[in-house]
C-alpha cells in the first residue's frame, strides 16, 4: 500500500498551518505598511520548480518568506492603478473552508451549489432583475461577457448558431470608451471586431442618434444588428452611460442590450448621487460584473447575469450522458451551473462572496463604495485647487484623472505624468496608473479601495505635487531625482 498525500503527522501539520494563518493575518493587518515593490531576482529564480518534496513545514516556511511578501500591492490603501480590488479580510476565512471542501460546482446537489444560487440571487435583487433572471459565477467581467454575448448571438440566429457556427454577418454597437473585454468577447464569438461599431459618446454617455444611423447603415447593407453593450462605469473615466435612454433605443431597434457593469454596477449599494448613475441597469437582457473590484472580494470572481433563463440555458445546455442528472442524490440539484456557461468543472467562488456579504453586509459594502466616490471627490477638489495640477476628465464616480502640471505643453505633461507614475510606485509612495485624455497621458486613480482615508488622498496628491516640482526643476528628469521628505 502506497502512502496517501495526506500529512503524515496531522499535529505537526496543525501547528504549521496555524503559524501561516498568523502569518497571512499579520500581512493584512499591516497592509499600510506595505506596498507593491519589485521581485527581487534571487526570488524570483528561487520560484522554480525541480521537482523535490520538501514536506509541509518547509513549503509552508517559504510561503511566508518568499511569496506571501510580494504581491499586486493593491491591499494598500494607496494603491489606485487600472481597476485593482483590494481584498477582504473575510476572504482568508472563506479560502479556508473552499479548500477544505474542495467542492466542484458544475453541478449536483451539494452546499456550495446553494451558497452560489444564494449570491446569485442576492445580486440579481440589488440589480433590479426580474426573477426570471438566471446567473453563473465566472473568473470575472471578460468571461462574463463572452458568455452573455454567446446568449445574444443565440437569440438572433437561433439554435442552428450552435450546430453551422455564423451563417449571418451580426454587428454590435458600443461606446467608443468601451472595455477591451468585449472587443475580445466579440472576436472569439466569430463577429469579429470590425463589426463592434464604436458610436461617439456625449456627456450623457452614447449618442443614440449616431447608434440609430449606425444601425440603419449595417441594415441597408445586410447585416444583422444584434447587440448593443452599454457601459456603466468606464475604465478610463467612470463615465456612464444612460442606461434609461439606452434601454429605450436598444428596444425600438430589437437589439440585445448588454452592460458591463464590471465595477459600476456597485453604484446600487452607494449613496445618492453615486447611486442614480446606474439608473436603468435592471432593464438589460445581461449584466456582466464583477465581485472582485468593488466588492472587494479576493480574486477572482464576476458574474453574469441574463434577465431570461431560457434563454442562458439554450446558448449553453449539452449534457452527455455521462453527465445525466437524477432526481434524488448526488446527481440531482438541477439546474446545473455547467449548463449556463463553458466551464464543466467550477470551484466554489461563491463562498467568499457569500462570506463578504455575511460579514459586512449591503450597507457596508454600500458605506464604503461610497467612501471611494467621496475619495475620488476629494482628490479632484484637491487637484483644481493646486497651483499647477488640472483634471483631464470630470470626476463621475470613483475615477480621478488628471495632469501634474497643465502649464506644460502637452508631450511634457505626458512624460511628467508618466514618469511620476513610476517614480510614486518605485518608492512604494502609492499607485496611479496612467491614461490617455485629450491626447495627454494623464495620472489616473480608479479608487476601489475600502483601506484608502481622505489622508491617504492628500499624501498622494502632495507626493505628485513635490514629485512635480522636482522633476520639472531638474529639467529632463532622471527618476531618482529626490530631495522631498514629505512622501510619507
Ligand atoms: C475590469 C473591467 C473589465 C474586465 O473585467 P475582468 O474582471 O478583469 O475580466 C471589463 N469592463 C470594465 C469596465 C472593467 O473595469
């Protein structure tokens, strides 16, 4: 008989595991104290794999001392770069108890598939879906969107897009401040990403008049108009579009009407005005988002959501036999989630969804999604206010975009912005990630981060300011050059 993989010694394994728990609980507790800093070499090298079994204790030993240190860097409460989540303690209890399950949930009748329905459920409420609606838990927005397109695609051609692939030329339609993700969504349905029109935005997001000619254009040439994807929260700007408006327009012209709401659709959890942002949402055919941004939950987890079950399940459903459900046991639990999206095997990302919300409830996710639109105020009202600095783009939501100094001409704001940019995460000061606005590569913080406070702000602006100074009073500017102390 062949040992199996299991500790040899349980209470040894016991006080190892505790010891890395305390581990894991010290670097959250301590997040402000550290941020992102570059891999050092050695550890990287040290990473590699030759295949020796070093046993529990030494693994986890050198979990601690070599990966648990070098992360994303987004657990500190300055780091606002692309749009990061930031973590919940509450997701070191539920990590431990998927791992302990180790559930599958594609399907069956066990608990995780009921704790996924459960978040499912809960999130369709606050987004205003009918109960009609059905949902899948996905690694995030991009996955959630192939698969809501893939239910779009579906009801325009029918079932016989499953069996003959496209037999039509299909266009969609989209805000030219849309995701990359629904470009790549497009592509791997076989549309392709020249038939993802980009219609011209105004301040109250697409301009339907330009959607309606579009529309009418790829008609008159054959094609068949079957989607258009609404944006509620932009990744660039925050921008949103009028979902109200959009719904009527998508209807009149018998489109799809898609949202990617990948961390905007939060907006129903905050206070006004945040929350009057994403009016309309509960009208689309499916919702893509994302639990993992504002939600603040570990990575990874989003969802779709589509507003007709029959229709997810036709895009999807294919059982085997080998797959054939029963009705009492372990084979029963109908529906099953592999019948609403492409992947058969699922981990239980439900769970720490479930256990955020358990732990903070709506009201405290909503109070600090709130507190992030506050942060992105105040550090907007900060930047009008300085001598030199500017916003490149209103702030909507919980983006502030804006350039260190707009009294350069525009290629040195953008070599200045970038260069502050890398200077502030170099030092571990905080994170900005960058943008293009007007032309100008601008500094951006996208704040979905419930660690940042109002000092956090003003440190991060001063710190871009002094970076500023120094960097325009050194002429062309080498990154070190660093004489300011107030960089906290
Ligand atoms: C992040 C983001 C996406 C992609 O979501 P992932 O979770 O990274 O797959 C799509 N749309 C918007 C607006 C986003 O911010």
């Amino acid at each position: 008989m062949t040992d199996t993989l299991d500790p040899k010694d349980w209470r040894a394994f016991r006080a190892t595991a505790h010891d890395l728990l305390d581990a894991c609980i010290d670097r959250l507790e301590s997040a402000a104290a550290h941020p992102w800093q570059p891999v050092p070499e050695t550890v990287k090298a040290g990473y590699a794999l030759t295949g020796a079994a070093h046993g529990e204790a030494e693994t986890a030993a050198r979990l601690i001392a070599e990966v648990l240190p070098h992360g994303t860097g987004n657990t500190h409460p300055r780091f606002w770069g692309w749009v990061h989540g930031t973590g919940l303690a509450s997701g070191l209890l539920s990590e431990m108890v998927a791992a302990t399950v180790n559930a599958n949930c594609g399907g069956r009748n066990h608990g995780m598939i009921h704790v996924e329905r459960a978040v499912i459920d809960w999130t369709r409420r606050i987004m205003g879906f009918p109960e009609t609606a059905s949902g899948v838990l996905v690694t995030g927005t991009s996955q959630a969107t192939v698969l809501a397109l893939a239910a779009a695609r579906h009801r325009a051609l029918g079932p016989e897009v499953r069996h003959k692939g496209l037999q039509h030329r299909l266009t969609a339609y989209a805000g030219e401040g849309v995701h990359n993700a629904t470009r790549k969504a497009i592509e791997l349905l076989g549309i392709g990403a020249d038939n993802l029109r980009r219609i011209p935005e105004t301040e109250a997001g697409m301009d339907l008049a330009a959607l309606r000619a579009a529309v009418a254009a790829d008609r008159a040439e054959g094609a068949r108009p079957f989607a258009v994807i609404g944006t509620a929260g932009s990744v660039d700007f925050g921008r949103f579009d009028d979902l109200d408006r959009l719904a009527d327009a998508a209807r009149a012209e018998g489109l799809w009407l898609h949202v990617d709401g990948a961390f905007g659709a939060w907006t129903r959890l905050a206070d006004p005005p945040w929350r009057a942002l994403s009016d309309g949402i509960e009208r689309a055919d499916s919702l893509a988002l994302d639990y993992h941004k504002w939600i603040y939950v570990p990575y990874d987890c989003g969802l779709c959501l589509i507003r007709e079950e029959p229709e997810h399940y036709a895009a999807f459903a294919a059982r085997p036999a080998y797959l054939a459900g029963h009705g009492e046991g372990l084979a029963g639990g109908d529906p099953w989630f592999c019948d609403y999206g492409t992947d058969l095997s699922r981990g239980a990302r439900a769970l720490k969804v479930w256990t955020a919300i358990e732990t903070h409830g709506a009201a405290g996710l909503g109070a600090a999604i709130s507190g992030n639109c506050r942060a992105a105020a105040r550090m907007g009202a900060t930047v009008e206010a300085s001598a030199h600095m500017a916003l490149c783009a209103p702030v909507i939501s919980n983006l502030c975009v804006f350039t260190a100094d707009a009294t350069l001409p525009p290629e040195a704001q953008s070599a200045l912005n970038r260069q502050i940019s890398e200077a502030l995460q170099l030092e571990g000061t905080a994170v900005f990630s960058t943008t293009e606005a007007q032309g100008i590569t601008c500094l951006r913080a996208a704040i979905t981060n419930h660690r940042t406070t109002p000092a956090d702000v003003d440190a991060a602006i001063a710190a871009v300011a002094a970076k500023a100074r120094a960097l325009t009073a050194a002429g062309a500017p080498p990154l070190q050059t660093d004489g300011d102390q107030d960089v906290p």
